[in-house]
C-alpha cells in the first residue's frame, strides 16, 4: 500500500482524500455526546413530600370512616394547596370502589370521609397534586374490617 501526501491531502491506492482531522474528532466527540446523553436511567427526583396516615374508627368496621392525611415537605413543613383523593378496593375482585376527595381541615392535613361497605381487607389508593403540579400515590393496606355491631 503506497500513499502519498501532499497540500492536506493524501492517496491511498489512487483514491483521494481530505484531511479534516479536527472535524473529524469534533463531529466523532459530538456524536459520542448524543449518544451518550440517551443512554442510562434517568434517576427520579427524591420524594418531594411525606405523607403519614391515621384511620377513623379503629379497629375499622363496616360503615362510615375518616382517613386524615398530613402531607409535608422533606423538611417537615405542611404542604397546603394540594388535592389529595381516595380510591377504595376490596382485596378480592368484584366488588365496586369507593371514592373520596380530601378537605384541607388544616394546613397540611387532609380529611377523606368515605364508607367502607364491606367486611375484609380493603387497599386503600390515595393519590395527591401537589400546588406546584409534583404527584404522588401511596398504597395503604386495610386488613380485616369487622362488622360493625
């Protein structure tokens, strides 16, 4: 393989190419960015809010029911202005769920009155937007509500 060089220039087996080396490394280190920037898992931002939880009556029975939600922020100051609704499951399937808004009582405590219309465990789904748009769930797990009587 002979090649000859000359004016930026060179030839390789009598065909011609340009030397453009710093385009070249510009073009190959740009590609490497893009390529790069698309790969991998984003991390989700850390939890923006706290949500603790206490039930109304207890031990739950059949009927009418309170769940008061506080929300917080990572350094414990009440997050107020937000929208915060209950979905309620029986564990097993069939039955239908119930529903709850939440009212703000107080600043950053959360009131959801809804029934709980069978004896059983119950998952409850709270889910909550924040003022700022950030949203949350959480899971809560009711384990066997009684009859009431």
């Amino acid at each position: 393989m002979r090649m000859r060089a000359a004016r930026g220039r060179f030839t390789c087996r009598g065909v011609n190419f340009r030397r453009r080396r710093s385009l070249e490394c510009f073009g190959l280190a740009l590609l490497a960015a893009s390529l790069s920037s698309g790969c991998g898992r984003r991390h989700p931002a850390g939890p923006t809010a706290v949500l603790t939880w206490s039930l109304r009556p207890q031990p739950p029975i059949v009927g009418p029911a309170t769940l008061t939600v506080t929300l917080r922020d990572i350094h414990g100051v009440p997050i107020t202005g937000g929208r915060v609704r209950l979905e309620g499951h029986m564990t097993h399937a069939g039955m239908p769920p119930v529903f709850a808004d939440g009212v703000e009582r107080a600043p950053g405590v959360y009131e959801l009155s809804f029934a709980l219309t069978m004896r059983g465990d119950w998952a409850l789904l709270v889910s909550a937007t924040l003022a700022d748009g950030a949203r949350f769930e959480r899971r809560i797990d009711i384990a066997n509500v009684r009859p009431s009587g």
